[in-house]
C-alpha cells in the first residue's frame, strides 16, 4: 500500500503554508488626484468599503480650481479614512498594506493623499504601494469580478483628463495604441456644459439632459486623426460658434433646445470614441474588451460600446457606476494585485503630476 510519510517537521511547515495561504491580504487605498477624496478597504480582491466624498466647491467655478481642492482634501481625508474603517468593520491593524494615487493628477491633490498615506504607513510600519491613475481605472475591471477580462484584453479610458485605448496582454503589460492629441471625451462634455451654462462636472447632466433629446437634431463635426488617435478640441469650437450664432439669432435657443444639443453633441462624442475602439479591437483581434473612467457612466456610450461589442463578436466588460468615476477602489485593487506580486514603494517617492505606466509597473 502507498502511504504518504511525514515527519513532525514537515506537518509544521505544511501547517505553516496553508496558513500563510489562507491569510487575507487586506489593503488601505487613498486616491487624491482631481476632486475626490476617496479611500477604500480591500481584502482578497473584494471591497469591503469604498467612501468618496465629492466636492462640490468647484460648481459654481465651470471647472477645478487646484488650490480649493487641495485645501478640500485636507478637511476631507481623516473623516473618509474613519468612515471606511467603520463601513468595513476594521481596526487600522488589520491592514497588510497602504496603496495611494502617486499620479498623474493635480500635484497640490495628489500630495495631500500621498502624504498622508506615507505617514500612516510610517507610523503603523506597513509596507506602502504607489499607484498609476489610470492604471487603476483599467484595473477596475477586476474588483468583485466574476467573469474578470481574459488577456490580451483592450481597455477604451475615458475621463476628464485622459482618453487612451491600452492593450493589455497580462495585469501590468500595458501598451498605449491610442490617444488623445488635445482634450479628453470628459472635457468635452464639460466645456459643452459650460458653453450651455451647465454647473462642473457637466457630464453627467448632458447625458440627463440627452435622454429628452433628438441626437440627430445637429450634425457636428468629425475629426480626422490618424491611426487610433483622438481629437476633441475641434468639437468644442464647433459647438461654442454653433451656440454664439444661434443665441445671437434667438435668446431663448439654449432654454428651447438644451435636450436636443445634448443629444447631438452626446452622440458626436460617443461616435467618436467607438468608431476608432471598434476599429483598434480588430485591429489587434482581441476577444475581451473594457470601458474605464468616469465618461464610462455615460448611458449612451455604455450602450454603444456594448453593440460593438456584439457586433465584433467580443465580450464586453464595464466596471459597475461608482468603480468608473474617481474612487480609491481601484487603486485597492492595483494595490492588492501589486501586493501578490511583491512589488512595493517607499518613503523617498513623492507624488508626480504627469506619470508614465512604465514608471510604477
Ligand atoms: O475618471 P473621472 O472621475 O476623473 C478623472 O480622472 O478625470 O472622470 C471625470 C469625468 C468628468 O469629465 C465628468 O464630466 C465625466 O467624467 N462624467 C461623465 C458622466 N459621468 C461623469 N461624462 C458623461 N456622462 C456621464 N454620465
Ligand atoms: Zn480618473
């Protein structure tokens, strides 16, 4: 008969392993960059807290002011950090590590957060991980995923400041293939808001406004950028003198119009940003594809992405609503993902405002 033989030392060192493989990994995240201030609590790749508090200081300003933001996110960090302790039911102990927004992003924003965040860790002797941005948006595809994006995986990033198309082929082999050559899809949206005198963040209140709307109502310009490049600033003009005429002819024409501009210039943006997806994902002939930032809340382009989708034949993924927008989750999750792979940073590295990925792997 076969028998498998230990002896008292090897039952320890098993004892040992399966501990040290069943104890969870339970990281502290802050993000920082723009104007959010959000921390979140992750263990084994599932959220147990994601606090954000939003400031709304900047409404009535069109846009972020840098200086009230820092100052905001010093009035904010301590109280969200005690409001994500008591929503996951955790003491600071419990913490095997503390992730933090390195970059890119508003240096007086990014400091507040990447300060605090090496003081905590200092002063609880935790190891620190800093965290790339927009990593951390692409990487949101993987919080509480139960299907998670297979490689190679092609991630569409819209936010107010960015807009890339990354070729993924594992967690942290990130490529560029695309991007914006001047404004982000999210600026877009905010300088039409502002054009139409709409408070910041304007997103979110033209993809209300659009829902009423006619999006074939007015035709307004395509770029022509080669390759996989973006172009918005083009856009934006064509929006401003299209309004300036119109108000010049009819006072009233924003208040009788507002739904049907919103629409138009909604479906000019998200047209903008599938085409060229569309045509990087056969391109590249990838089979799983994904949406990030805070433009992936917008209903119209979730939904157009979701139809090329089907109609290339791949496996759309859009990370849930408050995992797309600014929030400290996903850099959590990069934090944790990092944590598995041993690669840490230290207290000589100081917040960037411009990062490329190659810079924090
Ligand atoms: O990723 P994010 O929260 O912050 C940055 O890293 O920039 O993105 C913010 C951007 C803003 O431009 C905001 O207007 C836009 O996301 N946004 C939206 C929607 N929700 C947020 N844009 C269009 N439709 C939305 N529903
Ligand atoms: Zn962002």
């Amino acid at each position: 008969m076969n028998s498998l033989r230990l002896n008292s030392n090897s039952i320890i060192v098993c004892t040992f392993a399966v501990v040290m493989s069943i104890k969870p990994i339970t990281i502290l995240a802050f993000e920082s960059s723009c104007d959010d201030t959000a921390v979140a609590i992750m263990r084994n790749g599932k959220i147990l807290a994601n606090i954000v508090a939003t400031q709304k200081i900047h409404e009535k300003y069109g846009g972020v002011v840098p200086e009230l933001a820092s100052r905001a996110h010093q009035q904010n960090i301590v109280p969200v950090l005690h409001e994500a302790l008591n929503f996951a039911g955790i003491t600071l102990e419990n913490i095997d590590a503390i992730a933090y927004t390195r970059g890119p992003g508003l240096l007086g924003s990014l400091l507040v957060g990447a300060s605090f965040a090496k003081g905590l860790a200092l002063a609880l002797n935790k190891p620190l991980i800093d965290v790339h941005h927009m990593q951390g948006h692409i990487l949101s595809h993987f919080i509480d995923e139960t299907e998670a994006p297979e490689f190679p995986f092609l991630c569409l990033t819209v936010s107010g400041g960015h807009t890339q198309i990354v070729l993924l082929n594992d967690y942290f082999d990130m490529t560029i293939i695309g991007e914006t050559l001047d404004d982000a899809a999210g600026e877009a949206f905010d300088k039409t808001a502002k054009i139409l005198g709409l408070p910041y963040p304007g997103g979110p209140l033209i993809d209300k406004y659009a829902k009423l709307g006619d999006s074939l109502k007015y035709n307004f310009p395509r770029p022509k950028i080669e390759q996989y490049n973006f172009s918005f600033s083009g856009l934006k003009t064509a929006v401003l003198n299209f309004i300036n005429n119109e108000m010049q002819r009819d006072n009233q024409f924003i208040n009788n119009n507002l739904n049907d501009v919103c629409a138009s210039v909604q479906h000019r943006i998200v047209m903008i940003l599938v085409d060229k997806f569309e045509k990087a994902a056969l391109a590249y002939k990838v089979k799983h594809i994904g949406l990030a930032g805070g433009v992936a809340a917008n209903s119209a382009l979730r939904s157009a992405f979701q139809s090329i989708a089907n109609k290339i034949n791949c496996k759309a993924h859009i990370p849930a609503f408050e995992y797309c927008t600014d929030n400290a989750a996903m850099i959590a999750m990069v934090g944790y993902l990092k944590f598995k792979k041993g690669v840490f940073g230290n207290q000589t590295q100081t917040a960037v405002a411009r990062l490329d990925f190659d810079m924090l792997k």
